[in-house]
C-alpha cells in the first residue's frame, strides 16, 4: 500500500481583511471628527451674523436720526483712536443724509481669534441717490462694533 503524501497548504492569509477594517475605521474616525469639528466651529455663526447685522442697524439708525454721539459710541477703539467725538460729527456732517437704509449681505470671519464680520448695506441718501456701503464690524469683549471709515 502506497501512502500519498499531501503537502501541508499554508494558512489563508487575512491581511487584505485586516487592511479594510483598518482603513474603514479611520474614514470612520475621520468623519466623526469632522461633523464634531464643524459643529463647533460654525455653532456660532448664525448667531454672529444676526449680531453683526443688528450692530449695523442700530449704527445706521442712529445715524439716520443724528443720533451722533450714539454712533460714535458703537465705534471700535481703533476708529475712535482716528476720530474725536466732534471731529466723527464733523465727518457725519459733510456727508449726505442717510434717509433709509437696507441690510444687502454679511459675511463673518473668525481668524486665529479675531472675529470681523463685513455688513453690505444699500443707504437711500438725500441726494436722491443709492449707495452701497461695506461697513467692516471687529468683536471687542464681546460685543460687535464699527470699526474703519464709518461712511
């Protein structure tokens, strides 16, 4: 009687199985970080720009009924580093009146800390004309402000 001899086959290999959990469970990974992430970096946002948008229209407001001294306290510190209270009336002053005015756009920005938001607004002037006007905004302490030329 012959015996036959088999040779042994090695063990089926499992690294492709290996490799896709592996990888699966890094997209796995990564898509969880990035919902978090932006999650947390855009839960703000919203409400920065109705903030932005609601400084803007106060600012043109009291600009409109020549609430001066209101506006010039809704200045950045910087924007006041360039006017005095008289020398922003004066400024005011020299310029067409605002009759009425609409919010046309925002857009807030938040780099390494420094939030800006920028506020598109269309002024009806007593010229009888239409101006668009980009008033950038800067958050000091916590509250918006008008920061720039302020016309």
């Amino acid at each position: 009687m012959a015996y036959q001899y088999q040779v042994p086959q090695p063990p089926k290999s499992n690294t492709l199985r290996t490799v896709l959990i592996v990888v699966g469970s890094l997209l796995v990974l990564c898509c969880i970080v990035a919902v978090v992430g932006g999650y947390f970096l855009f839960r703000n946002s919203g409400k920065d720009i109705q903030q932005a948008q609601d400084t803007t229209d106060v600012f043109v407001t009291d600009l409109e009924q020549s609430k001066l001294d209101a506006a010039y306290g809704m200045l950045c510190d910087a924007t006041k580093g360039q006017f005095t209270a008289d020398a922003f009336t004066q400024f005011v002053g020299k310029q067409p009146v605002i009759k009425r005015h609409e919010l046309a756009g925002t857009s807030v920005m938040n780099q390494m800390g420094r939030v800006t938001a920028r506020v598109s607004v269309n002024l009806w002037l007593d010229t009888g004309s239409t101006s668009g006007h980009v008033f950038p905004l800067l958050k000091e302490g916590g509250t918006w402000k008008v920061c720039g030329n302020p016309l």
